[in-house]
C-alpha cells in the first residue's frame, strides 16, 4: 500500500518541521517527505490542503476492558491516535505473562493503533506480592503500574522499586495515598463543602508524591508519575528532577481544562480520578506542562456504561471517555493557555512517546507510518452519536471543540477515514 | 450546561422543585416563611385540613431510614388532602439491586405529582429531578451531608416567629457541621435573609475544608463562640463519628461543645436554643438546656409541618 | 396593547349596601371579610352598622378549585376567626361577585371551623358572570362589566373606596 499526502501543513515538533510538504508513505514507513522517491505511483492519494499533517497522536493512559477493545482502538482512531499505553487494570488484570500476549495480539488484528501494555506491578493489583516483572517484560510489557491501586505498604513500594531498578524497568505510579483519598469523590474544599461530598484532600496527592521520591532516591529506579492533579506537586516534580532524580509526569487533558467548581449540580460526568481540584491547582498544572515538569497530556480514557454515571456524584465510577476528544482538547488549550501549535502537538506526540520510551511520534523517514491528518480550524459537536467509543460520559457532551480529523494512517495502514 | 442551570426554578422564576436552599432568592424563601405562616393558624383549629391540593398523588420515597421525617411530610400533605404514599426504599427494592431511576420510573408510572425523597447520597435529589416528567415536583428531605431544606427553612421560620427580623442577629451553629445537612441549609436560608453575624463553632476534625467561603465566622472555642449570640443551634452527633479518629469520646465532646447552662450563660440573656432531632441528651445538649425556657425544639416540629405544607402547596401550583 | 384603567368612587355603593344589611341583619351577625376588598367592607359594616358585630377575616386562597391554573397566589393571609362559628349567624362579605368560586370556597373554609346557624352573602357589586348556584342576600349594586375587564376594589390612604376597572392580566 503506497499513500501519498499531498499539499498539506506538516507539522513534526521533533524534528523542528512546520511546512507544507508532501508525504510519501510505503511498506508501512514513512518513504519520503517532500518530493516523491523515484518511479513511485501511489495507491492512495489524500488530499491535505488547508490540513495539517502530524505524527499520529501517543496517549499514555487509554483503559480498554476486554470487551469493548475493538470499539476503543476505533475511537482511538477516529481520534488521532495510533499509539496507547493501556494500564493493567484491564479485566482479567495484567499480572501474567499471557494475558498480555493475549490482550497484544487481540490489538493487533484490529489494524488500529498501537497497544503498549503496562505490566501488573503487583499480584491482582492487591499491592502486596511482586508480579513476574522480568516475563511480563518480555511478553511486551513497557513498564509497570498500579494503575489507580495504591501500594500502601511502603516497604513492598521500596522493594518493588529496588527489583525493577536492578531490570531497568520504569515504574508508573498514581500518586495518592489511599488513606487521605478514601470514599472521596471531589476535591476537599469549598465546592465538597458546598455540595456535602467527601473531600480528597490535595494533600493526598502530595504525600504520595513525597514517599515516591523519598525511598525512589537510592535506589534510582526510574519513575513516571500519572496524572498529576495539584499545583504542589508540580513543584514537588519540579524540584526533584532539578535534583536530577529519574522522573517524569503526565496530567491528564481534563485537569487542564475543568475545576471542581464545574462539577455544577452534581454532574456525575465530572466525577474523576484524581478530582478536578482548584483554578490554582488547573494553573500550576498549566504553568508545569510549559516549563517541562510535566512531560505530555494524557487523556486517561476511561469509558463507563451508562448506568455507571446514572447515579448520584458520589456513587458514580470516575472516569471520562477521552480518547477521541484529546486532540480537539489540546487545540483548545493550545488557543486558551497560548501555546504553539507544533509544541501542543508534541505534548501527545513526540514527548510523550520519549516519556514512554517507545518509538512514535516524528514523521522521519524511515520510522513506522504513523500519522493524523486534520483540520485544525473545523469545529466538532460532542454529542453521544458523535463518540464511537463505548462510553458516552465526558464533561464536554454538548461542547463545540475545534479539530476534525481527517484521516488517521497506522503503521501505513489507513485506520480511520472521515467519510466525505 | 444542564447541571449548571438552577433547576429548581422554572422559567417565569417561580419555584418548580425545592432541592437545596443554595441558589433560591430571598423572595422565594419569604414567600414560603409567610405562605406557612397562615397554615400555622389552620394547624391550630379543630378541623386541619384544607382541600388544597384534593386529586394530587405525593410519594414520599425514603431510600434512607427516617421514620420522624416522613411523618411530618405525610401529615402536612393530609392536611393539604393530597392521596400520600410512603415508601421505605431502604427497606425493598433497591435492596434487590433496582436503581434510584428505576425506583422513579415505576413509581412516575403510577402518576406521581410529587416525590418526596430522602437518600443517603449528596445530590440524589437533582439526578432525580433532572429525570422525572416536567409537571412533577421534587422535594429534597435530605440528601447526604448536603442539604435538608425544609429543615433549613423551619430553622429560620422559628427565628423569625420569635425574634422577627434577621437583620440584626448573631446566630452561631455548634457541631458536627462537617456531616450535616441541617448546617448547610440553615446556612444559605440565614445568609440569604440577611442575618449579619452567622458563626460556626466545633473541633477542626468537624469543620468542613473552607467552611468560611460560605459566609461563616469560624470559631473552635464554644465559648468564645456563643458570646453575644441570639440564637443557638445544636447539631445532632452521631455514635458513629466516635469510631474513627473524628473524636475521642462522646463524653470530651460533651465537655467542650456540649450546650450547658453555664455556656448558654454567655448568650444573650433572651437567646433561643434551636436543635434539629433527634437529641442526644448528654451528648450534644444538656437536658436542663433542652428542657428550659430558652428551647424553642418542640416549636421547630410544630412549624415544621406548616413549613412543609407551605413548600407542598407552592410546588403544586407553580405554572409549568 | 394599551392598558386602560378606570376608577369610580365607590362610597354609594357602599351606602347603599349598608344601609340594605342595617334593615335586616342579625343584631349579633358576625361579618367575616373576605381578603383583600371584604376585609375592608367588613371593617367599615363593622364601625358603620348598629349592633355587636364580630369580625372575622378569611383567606380562601387554600381553598380555591384552580391551584393547577392560576398557582398558589403570592401572598396568602392568615385567616383569623376570632369566635367560635358553631351555630352563628355569619355574613361572608366580599366586593366583586363574579362566578361564584370564591364564595364556593369562603363557605367550604367555614365550615372547616364548625357548623354555623346560617351564611348570608353581602357584597359592594355583583357583575354577573356567575358559574356556580350562588347569589347575594344584600348587593351594593349590580354593574355589566365586559368579560375581559377586572374589577377591584381599592382603598385609598383616607380610607375612601373606589372601584377599578382594567384588562385581566395574564
């Protein structure tokens, strides 16, 4: 399959492109940019005009359930994004060697994008015994996480770190101390006030963030911290990798955006985990992902069915589904906290893949065919019919948000297409 | 957004559902304060029932225990001569694993004009509001930690009966403020009528995070707090906050915050003494406090049914 | 749509009215003033007509059969009976019969505090229309008013009563 993208805006932040170019892609790979390679004819030609041509989008935190993976990577496509990293709180939970082959293999015949699993990092998630890290490894894992479990056991925590630092594994850990965030469901404050909901103080997001860092320090494991939700832990980030300690951090797209105070009239949509917390908390998360502290926005897609949000605030499962709106949810941010286009883009492109340690998110020659073709400048409505992902529950149902794409081209295979 | 719209107004500003005091104006809460005001005197005769709201069905749907509650929103909607039906949800079907929607469609089925509804989780009431048909009316009897409006609402109606105007008080709330919902009404019904001084007084492991946003002094003394005060209400504490660490003992409560003769001495000399019910005697309150001149607690429930025929009435002829 | 107001001294009617109930009314008949305009009529019947007349002030907006139509009025007033009805003789006094709903309702509301010897009906204006069996015993005068026309009876800061006419609001 030979396509060719013509006359669009190619915009690759990792190798400092922004220019109308062509985009010749072959045997799954990037062929060529500019000018066709010899003898070429293509066996699709798309046309970018007006469009803006990126490396397909990488999401650090997409959560598939057994049965709805072929409807997620769809939505994952119609969205943009080729590569996902799926936490391990799958069902069965990732902790055996053969579930992950299972759950790799099942991705990959859907054609769509690309599914790098996070390994248990315990049993069943029960943060007590070690899961195999070293199998899990080598059946595909590309880290290894709790996912929103808690590892209360803070010498199991320092040993688990120990073990993966002697490997060379990265551990991906959701700071929150799971005695300070119990039964909560909305940031502790004045909205919980009002609303007489259970607060989640901010400092149960700093607490754990500071027991990280602390017994991480000697064994120099490397860390990545998921979905940062307070000011003070962007500082607390901030600091220990000026320290020079190996960590990195994601926020997910929704903390840049909301506050508890749009929780509203208890909006179960708004339900989240970490809570939407304050405006100044929304500011250093912003000011964080623009001096680096923070290294790329996820969209911590987690679909619900419907009766899961059905219910009143504090009952409902958090979680937004999230996959198919973060690049309009970027576009929009990029207008609202002034960002470049092309440095938006990388937050859930190329750093956010070298935060992973996979290969994606550049258009070089050569490189596995990856690419979103959009326009930037067309608006969407959300609206249930709109979302091909299983789950309707995001807080921006009934939003206009800008960013149609196009087309989304995995690993040269065309994987989404808007009808015209 | 759906969720940011006041939805216990309809469009010409009259009041369609009462879910929270937070968010109606003044007008609204005078006019349910003097609506029940000539239901007191109806309260008072022989013959205590008007023809009122004759045709109409109120379901009054408890998915949480509370028998004291319920009662008066069955008498009050009798003495309207509305048909009443009172379900322990708690008790039956969602027990069974049916949902709170589920519950309300079947029960809307039976042509419902009214639920009166009572649950365990803040904010059940709106999920429930924004649910039902457009000509049916929802009445919050309490929701969680949240609000108890009607309750809130027959706090203020009591002050007013025996200190006339807000605008000169100094009224302080003693307690468990973080796990009531009687606090949180009482607050937005005091603010809104213009009461200068409202004040909070309990343990910091009690006091909700940013507590003052609401309007509130915050005061951890009892003492320092009730100097000068006009009105005093004392919240209900439950055995159940003794188990973690939110208190010691229930006695240590006693002695710092439980309401005393003495402590009541440093109130104004004709500062009356509010307290939802169920009292713990011993816990929160002293009876020679509970029992004395300055207790207006047997009131409270007399006007509570005047107040909840008052809301009942308004709801149920409020134009689409 | 121009809204067209027109007052008229209502102080003959009045008298005229009065001087009907002072030929034939109980010397002990308690006048039970319908709020607002009978409340009024009531008060004035009171100081101006011989005899020991009670008085008694009924709001029958708890009463009403259009709560579904019209909603509870804003201002609902507390009725205030301040004797015992059982076996008196009542006047219900109003200023607009009309269709006879209200009337409906005051009688209804008294029965609610015991059974009174009898219920005679004084009103400043009857203007027909009426919907249900219902007439006045004593009338100030009968006026044809048009059907989309209210009428109301007002007080002025002297206490002297005039009648006003305009639209129905909606």
């Amino acid at each position: 399959m030979k396509i060719a993208i013509r006359n669009g805006r190619l915009i690759d932040p990792a190798n400092h492109v922004d220019q109308v170019a062509d985009v010749f892609i072959a045997a799954g790979k990037i062929a060529a940019i500019g000018s066709a390679p010899s003898d070429w004819h293509s066996n699709k030609e798309i046309n970018a005009q007006g469009l803006i041509v990126a490396p397909g989008l990488v999401d650090l935190s997409v959560h598939v359930k057994r049965g709805t993976l072929a409807t997620e990577l769809a939505a994952a496509a119609a969205g943009g994004v080729t590569s996902i990293v799926c936490p391990p709180d799958t069902d069965p939970v990732l902790d055996e060697p053969g579930l992950v082959d299972m759950l790799r293999m099942r991705a990959n015949a859907q054609h769509g994008a690309h599914l790098y699993p996070l390994g248990a990092l315990t049993k069943a998630l029960g943060g007590e015994q070690l899961a195999e890290l070293s199998k899990l490894a080598q059946a595909g894992c590309i880290g290894f996480s709790q996912a929103d479990a808690a590892i209360a056991d803070t010498q199991v925590l320092w040993r688990a770190m120990q073990y993966a630092a002697t490997f060379g594994f990265t551990l991906w850990l959701r700071p929150e101390d799971p005695y300070l965030s119990r039964e909560g469901a909305a940031h502790d404050g004045e909205v919980s006030s009002r609303l007489g909901l259970n607060g989640i103080p901010s400092s149960s997001e700093t607490v754990e963030i500071s027991r990280i860092i602390e017994i991480s320090r000697g064994t120099n494991v490397k860390c990545h911290l998921s979905k940062i939700s307070t000011a003070r832990g962007v500082e607390m980030i901030r600091a220990a990798k000026r320290e020079g300690l190996p960590i990195t951090a994601d926020v997910s797209i929704h903390h840049l955006h909301l506050t508890d105070i749009d929780i509203g009239h208890f909006n179960p949509n708004f339900r989240l985990s970490p809570p939407l917390r304050s405006l100044r908390d929304r500011d250093g998360l912003i000011a964080g992902l623009k001096d680096g502290t923070l290294d790329c926005v996820v969209s911590d897609h987690t679909p619900r069915p419907r009766e899961a949000k059905q219910v009143p605030f504090g009952e409902a499962a958090p979680g937004a589904t999230a996959v198919e709106l973060l690049l309009s949810l970027v576009l929009r941010l990029a207008e609202s906290a002034k960002l470049d286009l092309p440095d938006a883009l990388a937050m859930i492109g190329a750093r956010a893949a070298k935060t992973a340690g996979i290969a994606a998110g550049t258009l070089s020659v050569g490189v596995a065919a990856d690419v979103c073709v959009f326009d930037a400048g067309a608006y969407r409505h959300i609206t249930e019919a709109s979302l091909k992902s299983a789950g309707k529950n995001t807080p921006f149902m009934g939003y206009e948000l800008p960013g149609v794409v196009r087309a989304t081209i995995a690993a040269g295979h065309i994987a989404y297409e808007q009808a015209s | 957004m759906l969720s940011k719209k006041n939805i216990q107004l309809n469009e010409n500003g009259e009041l369609h559902h009462l879910l929270a005091i937070e968010g109606l104006p003044k007008r609204i809460l005078e006019r349910i304060l003097d609506t029940a005001e000539s239901f007191v005197g109806i309260n008072e005769r022989e013959m205590k029932v008007v023809p009122l709201l004759r045709g109409k069905s109120i379901f009054n749907v408890f998915f949480e225990n509370s028998t004291r509650t319920r009662t008066t929103f069955e008498i009050a909607a009798k003495r309207l001569s509305a048909d009443v039906v009172s379900l322990d949800v708690a008790r039956s079907s969602t027990s069974k694993g049916e949902s709170i929607l589920d519950t309300i469609a079947n029960l809307s089925a039976m042509h419902a004009d009214m639920f009166v509804v009572r649950h365990s989780a803040s904010g059940a009431p709106y999920l429930i509001a924004q649910n039902v048909a457009p000509h049916v009316h929802v009445v919050n009897a309490g929701d969680g930690r949240h609000e108890h409006p009607t309750q809130g609402l027959l706090d203020v109606f009591t002050i007013r009966k025996y200190k006339k105007q807000f605008n000169h008080l100094t009224v302080a709330i003693v307690g468990d403020i973080l796990h009531s919902r009687v606090a949180r009404s009482q607050i937005h019904a005091l603010t809104t009528l213009g009461v200068p001084e409202l004040r909070v007084i309990g343990p910091q492991t009690l006091l909700p995070a940013e507590i003052e946003r609401l309007g509130v002094r915050v005061f951890t003394s009892m003492e320092e707090g009730l100097r000068g005060v006009d009105v005093v209400t004392m919240l209900r504490l439950q055995n159940e906050r003794m188990n973690g660490a939110l208190l010691p003992s229930a006695s240590e409560y006693f002695s710092r915050y439980g309401l005393t003769p003495q402590k009541l001495a440093l109130a104004k000399p004709d500062a009356i003494v509010l307290h939802p019910g169920p009292m713990n005697r011993g816990v929160e309150i002293d009876s020679a406090v509970a029992d004395g001149a300055q207790s207006v607690i047997l009131p409270q429930v007399t006007y509570g049914i005047a107040i909840r025929m008052a809301v009942m009435a308004i709801l149920a002829g409020a134009t689409r | 749509m121009s809204v067209q107001k027109h007052q008229t001294d209502a102080e003959p009617l009045f008298n005229a009215l009065r001087d009907q109930m002072a030929a034939s009314i109980a010397y002990d008949a308690k006048l039970i003033g319908v709020y607002s305009g009978g409340a009024w009529l009531a008060e004035r019947l009171k100081a101006e007509l011989d005899g020991e007349h009670e008085l008694g002030f009924i709001d029958v907006a708890f009463y009403r059969d259009d709560l579904s139509m019209s909603g509870l009025k804003p201002t609902v007033r507390a009725t205030h009976i301040p004797f015992s009805v059982e076996g008196a003789h009542l006047v219900i006094v109003d200023d607009v019969l009309f269709t006879g709903r209200s009337i409906r309702a005051a009688i209804n509301t008294l029965f609610d505090y015991g059974r009174p010897a009898s219920i005679r009906l004084a009103v400043l204006v009857d203007r027909g229309g009426r919907e249900l069996p219902i007439a006045a015993d004593f009338v100030g005068d009968a006026l044809i008013v048009a059907a989309d026309q209210m009428l109301a009876l007002n007080r002025d800061e002297t206490g002297k009563l005039f009648l006003t006419m305009e639209p129905w609001k909606k």
